[in-house]
C-alpha cells in the first residue's frame, strides 16, 4: 500500500512539475515503455536497475493514460525480437522486469533495431495501420485464418530506454519521417543509457530532427533512477515536449 501512496504522489509532483511548465492539466495520453534487451544491457537487467527506471516511470501512466497503466514492449533486433509484455501499474511493478522479461522474451541478449520498435509501437497506439495477426502453421491446420485487427488512434508517448548503437539507422529514418509525414500523435522520448560515458550520435540526430522525437543522455542509470521526483522530472521535461504536450 505504502508504494502505490508513494506512486500516486509522484505523479501529483509530476502534474506540479507539468503545471510549472505550461501544462494546467496533463491532457489524457496513452503511455508506452520500449526497453532495449540486447546482450550489452543485461547487467543492468539483472541488477534490477532497469526495474527501477520503470517504477519511476509508473507515474506517468498515473498522470496520464486514463488506464493509469504503462504498456511495456521490449525488443532487440529485427522484426521478431519486438514483443508486447503487458501492462505495468500501481500494483504490479514491483519485481517486474524480473518475472516477465529476464530470459523470457523473444530477442532476449540479440542486437539492437529501433525502427521495428517504432512500427509496433505506431500500430499498437493506431497510426499506422491495422495489426496482422498470422495464424500460424498449427492454426491453418486447424482452420484458423490471419486477421487484420484495426487500432483505434491514439494519441500517445512513448519511452524508449536503450544502452547501444542501432544497426538499421536508415530504416528508422523511414520510419520517423513517414510518421511525421502523416502527422502521427505519437512523442518519442529516447533515454540513451551508458555507464561508460558513450555518446549517442543518431539519437542525438533524430532528438534535432524530428519535432516528436526527443532524446535525454544518462549517464548513471543507478544515480537516475535514484533522484527525487522534482529532479527525474526537470530531466525528462523539456521545451520541446511541453510544446507537443500543449498541440
């Protein structure tokens, strides 16, 4: 009980901290989580760092999807190693990079691809297309059928929180710039993540290129995720979401 009280007063900080910024009230967004799982991430995985980063990101989902949940995909490389985990709330964060994704998504330890994220987040959230769904081979045998699902749009943010350099930069331009082209409502927020003081040179391109993209650097993912609500938010917050937050 004690946690969900303090998740809840974190995202009033978070409503204030908007408020202070311009925002008189949060409007209502759908909120989604990308966590890169490629090899080069997994101690912090395994440290329960990155469990932290999406506790503290739980308030979001308070202050803004009208679920108040988050919806968490992780993915490495290609088109396979993007996977839809779930919801994550008030009352079911604790320990959940733990149960649901160390070891058991598809593309766990592989690379790391953003543009396929970015596709399945644009038709999770409705702006680019219906969702396929195959029916796979044991399902043909048995007289199942693909399905083309349609997505009502949603206006969304999306958190995507990776420690390495993508394979399919060219790709991902594509993807942004035929976002942007059809005036998706969708912010992407990267957080590049680096203990050892790498930079991030595409992220830092496409944070200045596309006006619904942003980027923050960190650094120390331990000390991040260790700062008080006012200080992660004043991080996070910036000039260029608070005016995607206020269009």
């Amino acid at each position: 009980m004690a946690l969900t009280l303090n998740l809840e007063k974190s995202a009033r900080t978070l409503v204030l901290s908007l408020e202070k910024a311009g925002i008189a009230k949060p409007p209502a967004l759908e909120v989604g989580f990308g966590l890169d799982v490629s090899g080069s991430f997994e101690d912090e995985h395994r440290a329960g760092i990155t469990d932290r980063l999406l506790t503290r990101l739980v308030p979001w989902g308070l202050a803004f999807d009208p679920d108040k949940k988050v919806e968490v995909f992780t993915f490495s490389s290609g088109a396979a190693g993007v996977h839809e985990v779930g919801a994550v709330d008030a009352g079911n964060h604790d320990g959940y990079v733990a149960k649901n994704i160390i070891a058991k998504v598809p593309g766990w330890n592989g690379g790391t691809d953003y543009s396929h994220l970015l596709e399945r987040m644009l038709k999770h959230f409705g702006w680019a297309g219906p969702i396929e769904k195959k029916a796979g081979f044991f399902g043909r045998l048995m007289g199942q059928k693909d399905e083309v699902i349609p997505v009502a749009k949603k206006r969304s943010l999306v958190i995507v929180a990776t420690d390495g350099d993508n394979t399919d930069k060219e790709r991902t331009l594509r993807v942004l710039r035929e976002s942007e082209q059809r005036q998706d409502q969708v912010y992407f927020l990267f957080l590049g993540i680096s203990n050892q003081g790498s930079s991030f040179p595409f992220l830092e391109r496409i944070g200045d290129q596309f006006g619904n993209t942003g980027f923050k650097a960190i650094h120390n993912l331990r000390q991040f995720v260790g700062q008080s609500d006012e200080e992660l938010n004043a991080q996070l917050i910036d000039e260029e979401l608070i005016a995607w937050l206020k269009g």
